[in-house]
C-alpha cells in the first residue's frame, strides 16, 4: 500500500473561493486548486518565504512543499492562458483551530478562548445561522492531486 | 475593540487586501461607542509590516481584527494575543459595507 498523504496545515479555510484572473474569464469550467496549493502561493510569492521556511509552517518536506507548489504554479498558467476561472476546493488540510462560517452575510472568524460561538460578529446574527468548518483533514470528497 | 484595515481616513475607503499592509485602521470600541483612524506606523518597511501592526494593535488593546487576509506573521501575533480573527467575504467592498451589517451608525 502507498504511503497515504500528509495532512497539509493551512491558515484560514478558503473553501469554494472562485478567483478569477482576467476578466473574460469563462464561467464553464473552473481550474481546480486545492486549499494547500493556493496556500504555497500566499507562502512563497504573497509572503516572499523560502521553500524551506514555507514547508516547516504547511508540515510537509521541502521537496513535497515544492511539488505542491509547483502543481499551483501550472494550474496559475492555465487559467492565465485558457481564460478560465480558479475555483479553491478539497485537498488533505487542516487548519489547527477551529473556525466558523456566518450563513447569512458570509464571515469566517475563529474564536481564541471560546468554543461555541454566540452571534456573528460582523452581523450579530444567531448561534443557528453559525456553522462549523469541518476540520477532519479532508475537506474534499474528491482527491484532486 | 475592533480594528479593520482599511486603505483611507474616510468611511467609504475601501477594505485593504491584506491587514499588515493597511494604511489606516478604523478602531472602533464597542463599551464606549468611539471609534478613531489609526495610522498604521510601519507601513514603508518592506519586511515585517504585518507583524509590527499586529503587535501595534494587540498593544493599544483590540480583541478583534477584520480583513480579506491575514498574513502568517500577524496571525501568530493575534493568536498569542488572544485576539480574535474575521475573515471578511468578498461582498464586503467598502468600509461603510461593513458598519452597515454592524448596525452601526456613525457620523463623520
């Protein structure tokens, strides 16, 4: 049996985010990007990190952080050149705390001290429009490696 | 208190992409109702701005940050400091965006 794939550590939950690079980008079919491939860009291009230092924080070697982040770079290229849209989905992630979605205007927030959240707190709204990003290290139903 | 990055000292400033790298921050204290722009202090430095804003900010005493993004540096700041985090959905577009799903009614 293969050796199964590391759970990746990501900072915030991205799930289901559509990016779109040019502005004639076609609806159709998205680019698929994992959470942990658009997370190496943020690390070593947003951020200006080396491989190295960007592996110790994601929990992977330096050689796995490079092929993840070469994967983004190609999926980058070709949305750029076909014109497509990016959208951010599945992948073996985990973000080490928890963190909640507000249904209703569309936040992400964590809550450092607390478990159960009382209200959003960008638009106060109630416990039950709350929900709980799941955090089991595999976010996708589908692997897209 | 609440901070959120903004990019100008004015209501309808839009949001900045990233926290670190906010010109302003609107701090806004919820107990008092006051709010004030805070300039961000090291915004020319190349390296280590969302870091030093993020120490800035637990120092003068805020217990939530809103933004699109978070950088690893300034997260750990906030997460040492106890200070809740939100990341902001992209409907969000403008300052006044937000302080209206707040409820809040300020004046300029």
């Amino acid at each position: 049996m293969a050796r199964p794939v590391k759970i990746r550590k990501i900072l915030f939950p991205r799930a289901d985010e559509i990016v779109n690079l040019r502005e004639n980008a076609k609806p159709g079919k998205p680019v698929l990007m994992t959470e942990d491939e658009f997370e190496s860009i943020i690390l070593v291009d947003y951020e200006k990190m080396m491989h190295l230092q960007a592996s110790e924080l994601m929990g992977v070697s330096r050689p796995t952080l490079t092929r993840i982040y070469e994967r983004a770079r190609m999926k980058l290229a070709e949305a750029l050149v076909e014109s497509r849209q990016i959208k951010i989905t599945g992948g073996k992630v985990e973000t080490g705390q928890e963190w909640f979605e507000c249904i209703s205007c569309g936040s992400v927030f964590n809550l450092p001290g607390k478990k159960i959240p009382d209200s959003c707190p960008v638009c106060s709204a109630q416990a039950k429009k709350i929900k709980l990003i799941k955090n089991d290290g595999n976010r996708s139903d589908r692997r897209i490696f | 208190m609440t901070a959120i990055g903004v990019t100008g000292e004015y209501f309808e400033a839009p949001l900045s992409e990233c926290f670190g790298k906010s010109e302003y921050f609107f701090v806004y204290d919820r107990a008092s109702g006051k709010y004030r722009f805070l300039q961000n202090p090291r915004i020319d430095e190349k390296e280590k701005s969302g870091k030093n804003a993020a120490s800035f900010l637990v120092k003068s005493g805020v217990t939530t940050v809103m933004s699109y993004n978070v950088g690893s540096n300034a997260k750990k700041v906030f997460d040492r400091g106890k200070v809740q985090i939100v990341v902001l959905s992209d409907n969000f577009k403008t300052l006044k965006d937000v302080l209206k799903k707040m409820k809040l009614n300020l004046k300029s």
